[in-house]
C-alpha cells in the first residue's frame, strides 16, 4: 500500500513538473496576441469563426492551439516544411481555417489530449503508468491529424475532378447567355446547393478578386490551392482565351468535353487491367483453397502414411 502512495506521489509530481515545463515554454500573452494579429483575415477567418460555432470543443482548445502555434513560429521551422504543409492545407480546403502553423498546433494540442487519456487509461487499468506507452499515445496523437489532412486532401481533389466538366457546362452556359466569366461564376456560386469544394474554391477567387487581385491573379491562385493538374490546364487556357479573345464559353465548353474524353479514357485504361491485377489475388485464393480441402490428404502423402 505504501509502495502505491509513493508511485501514485511521483506520477503527481512528475505531471506537475510537465505541466510547469510547458508553462515556462509557452509564449507570453504579448507574443500570442502578436501572432493573432498576423493570422489572414476574410475568408479564413469567417471559416474558423463557423467552425467554433459548430464545434465548442474546438472553440474551447483554440487558445492552447494559438500558444502552441505561436512557439511553434518562433521555432524557426524550415520554410520548406512549411509551404509544403500550406499546399496540404489548402488542398484540402483549409480545415477549420487554419493556417500551417495553428495546424502545427492543433496536431500538438490532440497528441496532448491523447496523452493525458491514455494516462488515465493506463493507470485506471493497470495501477501504474507505462511512460513509453505514453510517449506512443503522443506520437500517434500528434501524427494522426497530418494522416487524416492528406486523406481530406485527397478526397477533396477527387471531387472537385469529378465535377470540373458540370460546373464548366454551367459556366458555359451563363456566358453564352449574355453573362461575362465573373458574373457567370458569381451567379453559378450564388445557385449551387450542392456543397462541392470547387465551388467553394470559386467562391473565394470571387472574395479575391473583391480584395483588388486581377482576374488572372485569382484564378492561377485558385488552380494553386486546388492543386488538380485538370484544373490548371483549364485555367491556363480560360487566361490565354482572354488574353487572345477567343471566346471564353468556347473555351469552357472545349475544356469540358476534353476532361470528359480523357476521364472516359482513364476509365477504360483501369477497366482493362483489371483483369490482369485480379489474377494474382485469385491465384492465391485457389492455393488456399486446394491447402484447405486436400492439406491432410498431402501431408499424409508426403509421410507415406496415405496407404
């Protein structure tokens, strides 16, 4: 029983002295306001108030995310590491309106939480703390969001690949009836019910263009963050149909039929070898099947006990 007091008296003290090391380590309330100050505002900015509304619980961690966002900036992390993390971000069209570094953060404060559960989980099972288990549970903690950033990114470039050829025909059709490429867009994103991530890419080359960025600016931005070789191609030729002006409805309705062709294309290519990468799994499903049905019946062969 003493020996449990004394485990029990060190656990305490050695969280205490975690908790005063990450206290001493975080930044002061001047250096987190300072780096509040130089987060984006607009569309990001809305996106993150709407995501605190929607989650309270994000809402509530967001100032361990900001102090921990904050150091992390003082860090002197590599640039590289950081655009690379940007691109990330933005393909997956910035999740709760964080930046890379608030991103750094949120990946911290979850491998912080984590940690703390699977103390209690570990001591409340077991009676004692494994420290390696714990070092483990941050690992994963802190690890799992950048996983689930490149599987949103993904999914999102996905969609909006699979729905570059309808929005296009909208946009073709609105500028044929009389509209110009920002009224077509404006209106396409006003009447979209359908929540796609291209849309809402659209509508932040609309904010952008509001903000005083050129028309080329915004859309080489958008192709940018989008980051699906289909849509720079399209955004190439949509800049050179009116630096040359050709048409842009011409152009839209082109590009669309292009992307539908070269989808059919891609479709028919993995269709065909299909057949021929099934074959290794059936081949392994029928020895498992033969070693299942006649295994006795040979290995009493082999021994010669068959007869």
């Amino acid at each position: 029983m003493t020996l449990e007091i004394y485990y029990l008296l060190a656990t305490v003290l050695i969280f205490i002295a975690v908790f005063l090391a990450v206290y001493y380590l975080l930044p002061s309330e001047e250096e987190v306001e300072e780096f509040r100050k130089q987060l984006p505002a607009g569309h990001l900015e809305n996106k993150k108030l709407r995501t605190f509304e929607e989650s309270p619980f994000l809402k509530m961690i967001y100032p361990v995310i900001l102090a921990f966002a904050t150091k992390a900036k003082k860090l002197g992390i590599s640039e590289k590491h950081i655009e690379r993390l940007e691109r990330r971000i933005a393909a997956a069209g910035y999740p709760y309106g964080f930046t890379a570094y608030e991103y750094i953060g949120y990946a911290l404060t979850i491998g912080l939480i984590v940690t703390v559960l699977a103390a209690f989980f570990n001591y409340s099972m077991f009676g004692n703390i494994n420290f390696m288990f714990l070092l483990i549970a941050f690992v994963f903690g802190n690890v799992f969001p950048y996983f689930f950033l490149a599987n949103q990114a993904d999914e999102r470039k996905i969609k909006i690949y699979k729905d570059i050829p309808y929005k296009l025909d909208l946009l073709s059709m609105a500028v044929e009836a009389g509209l110009d490429f920002l009224s077509a867009v404006k209106r396409m994103v006003e009447k979209d019910t359908t929540k796609s991530p291209l849309v809402e890419e659209f509508f932040q080359f609309l904010q952008e263009v509001r903000m005083g960025k050129t028309k080329q600016e915004a859309l080489l931005d958008l192709a940018k963050r989008a980051d699906v070789e289909a849509l720079n191609s399209i955004v190439t030729a949509i800049i050179q149909a009116e630096k040359m002006g050709t048409p842009v409805a011409q152009v839209l309705r082109i590009q669309a039929e292009s992307l539908r062709i070269s989808r059919s294309q891609k479709a028919e290519k993995a269709a065909g070898e299909a057949s021929v990468k099934i074959m290794f799994p059936l081949v392994f499903i029928l020895i498992s099947t033969v070693l299942i049905l006649f295994g006795g019946i040979i290995v009493k062969w082999i021994r010669g006990d068959l007869f």
